[in-house]
C-alpha cells in the first residue's frame, strides 16, 4: 500500500433527490442521470457501516475530518431518519470530528434544528440573495417561490438558543445581473455570520452562464464590486472567498477548496454506498466515477491509498503551463478542477475563471497595498 491521501471532508449524500429545481444545478441540470438509479435516501446500514469505516480511517489517518450531509437535499429524509442519521454518526465519530448539513433550508424545521443542536451539526444554508433574484434561479420542483420559506428558517435558527453557533454560514451562486451591494446588504439583513459565494460552474467547452469568453472578466469585475462595499464596511460579516483570497494574498492559508496551493482529501459517499469523486465534476464530462466500484463496505484506508484515488487527488493541482508560470498561482490556485476541463486538454487548462481570477486579485493587491506593514 503507498502513501496514503490524508481525508478532511467526507460528502454524505443522504438523500439522492431535491425538493428544489435549480437552474444551475449540476447534480440535476447537467445532463447526468445517474441520480435517477440511486436510492432515495442512504440506509441506516449503509450509514452505519460507513460510520465505522470512517472511525477507523480517523484513527489512522490520526486527524479529524469533517463530514457534511449533503444531497440532493438531505433533509428530505424527515426530522427522525435525520435524527438518527446524526446520532449514528455520533457513536462512531464524536467531537472533533465536525458534522454539518448543506441544507437549501426548505425543511429545516424546529424538530430538525434541535436534533443539529443535540448532536452538534452546524448548518449551512443555500439561498442567493433578495427574492427577486434567489426566486428566479431556485424555484421549488413545482415552480413555487422558495425565498420566504428559507429566510423564515434561517431566522429559526438563529432564535435558537445556540443558533448562533449552529449557524455556520450561508451560501451563495453569484447572479451577474445583481448589484453585489443589494446581495451585500441582503445578507447583512438577514444576520448572517457569513456568507460564501460560488461561481456557475462552466468549463473551457461549456462556458459559465454570463461568461462571454475565456478572457472576458464578468465574474472578476463582480467580484470586485463586492469587495469594494466589504472593504468599505466598518463591520462586514465574513465572506469566505475573499477571506481566502486575503489572507493568501498576506502569505497566510485558506480555510477551503477553490483558492490556494493547499491539497483537501475529499471523500463523495452516495445513497447507495458506493464511493465517487467530487460530484462538480458532473458538469465536466460526467468524470466523477472511479473505474474500480467501490462501497463503503470496502476499506476506506486501502480506498484513499490506492493509485485511483491517489491520481485523483493529484488532479486538483493544476497542471497547466500558463497555471504553473503564474505569478498568482499561490493565491488562484488554477481553480477547481472542474472550471478547468476541456475534451481536448482534459485537466491541463487554466481555470475558465483565469482572467477574473486574475483581476480580483489584482484588484486586492491594490487595495490592500497601503495596509500592509512596512
Ligand atoms: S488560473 Fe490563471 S490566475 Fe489562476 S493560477 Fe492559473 S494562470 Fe494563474
């Protein structure tokens, strides 16, 4: 057996359908179907099992990792299956193994509140900004607004004796066609801790929705914007990209995937138990399958060990002559691997965000250029 991919997230897909319809989802808008042959929702006995194999491979590995229930919607299980979901999880994994829900908010009820705060789960929930615009890309599987049913819970959670804690954060796909200071103020409005913002996903043959070009900068000038009113903010909440992107602009680290030159072990668990890669590669070439068919009923140390999963963790390092002669490439990263795909170069691109990667962070320097100590 060789080296060994240290795993820090594990995607948990409780649930294999959602109760939302998303214009940009790439588990369900993206051509692939595979979703459609898996389970509803995971078994406990595949939970369980799962637990176990990650409990060993913690012990192993002898770093916690985080896992994250995930879907399609994970709370469409119900409050009790999601009880017990978290409470299995519990016996194999305690503290400081961390265990949060991606939740799009619709079912996040009082019942399924308390049970995230008896099992400490911290929450995440999706929602992209004002109505007006959320609405028009999240409509639920009816074509029913959703906004006012996520703002609702993410104020239950917040009235929650802890949810301050529980709340870890809210996640957001950037709209180009909104004023990134209404989005700002928004989220600020609603009292968020902080707020995560994701790009559309595209590639260099599909490019995102509102890309003209791989050198147009739509993303970068929006992100620029956003950042002006956060750096103009006398009390911003958190924004974790351009925390990220900062702090490795002042030779720190970032905190999660997407910016920066560090490796995450990530570990894609679906309904059925069988083991995939990072599902955002979905919306590439449908490359989110191993060749071998692998379980959680199988080794998950002989799993992360194996030259499979060791290439595709190598993946993420990007491999592009422009990427590795980049001045920025500390701070960019070359972007996830799935902003990067081409059927003619595979992985060996930029990312398509390359010039608003770029703009951003020359914009950052600029600004934050007085502040740095002499
Ligand atoms: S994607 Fe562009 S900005 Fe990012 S590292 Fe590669 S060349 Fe540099």
């Amino acid at each position: 057996m060789g080296r060994a991919v240290a795993i820090d997230t594990v995607l948990v897909k409780l649930a294999s359908r959602c109760n939302l319809d998303c214009d940009y989802c790439y588990v369900y808008r993206m051509g692939d179907q595979a979703w459609r042959l898996q389970p509803k929702i995971m078994s406990p006995e595949t939970l369980e099992v799962l637990a176990q194999g990650l409990a060993a491979l913690v012990a192993d590995q002898d770093a916690p990792l985080s896992i994250v229930f995930h879907g399609g919607e994970p709370l469409l299980v119900g409050p009790d299956r999601f009880e017990a979901a978290c409470s299995t999880i519990r016996r194999w994994l305690p503290s400081p193994v961390g265990l949060h829900v991606q939740t799009n908010g619709l079912l996040l009820s009082d019942a399924v509140i308390d049970v995230c705060a008896r099992h400490d789960v911290g929450i995440s929930i999706s929602i992209d900004g004002p109505a007006w615009m959320h609405d028009r890309h999240r409509p639920d599987v009816r074509g029913r607004a959703s906004h006012a049913a996520v703002v609702a819970s993410i104020h239950r959670v917040l009235s929650h004796p802890t949810g301050q804690d529980l709340l870890s954060g809210l996640l957001a796909v950037v709209d180009l066609e909104a004023d990134p200071a209404e989005v700002y103020a928004f989220f600020k409005s609603v009292g968020a801790p902080s707020v995560d913002f994701l790009y559309r996903d595209g590639n260099h043959d599909a490019l995102p929705f509102g890309k003209s070009s791989v050198v147009s900068t739509e993303y970068g000038d929006w992100m620029v914007r956003l950042l002006d009113v956060y750096l103009a903010d006398p009390s911003p909440i958190r924004i974790r990209l351009l925390d990220d992107m900062l702090r490795l602009i002042l030779g720190g680290r970032a905190v999660k995937e997407g910016v920066g030159d560090e490796d995450y072990g990530i570990l894609v668990v679906e309904t059925d138990g069988s083991i995939t890669k990072n599902d955002t590669l979905k919306s590439a070439d449908g490359s989110d399958r191993f060749t071998e068919t692998w379980t959680v009923h199988d080794d998950l140390k002989s799993i992360v060990s194996s030259t499979s999963f060791l290439a595709y963790h190598d993946s993420q390092k990007p491999s592009s002559p422009k990427c590795l002669s980049c001045p920025e490439l500390r701070v960019c990263g070359g972007g996830m691997p799935t902003h990067r795909w081409s059927a003619r170069a595979g992985l060996t691109n930029p990312s398509v965000f390359c010039e608003d990667q770029m703009r951003l962070i020359q914009h950052m320097r600029m600004r934050i250029a007085p502040r740095k100590v002499a």
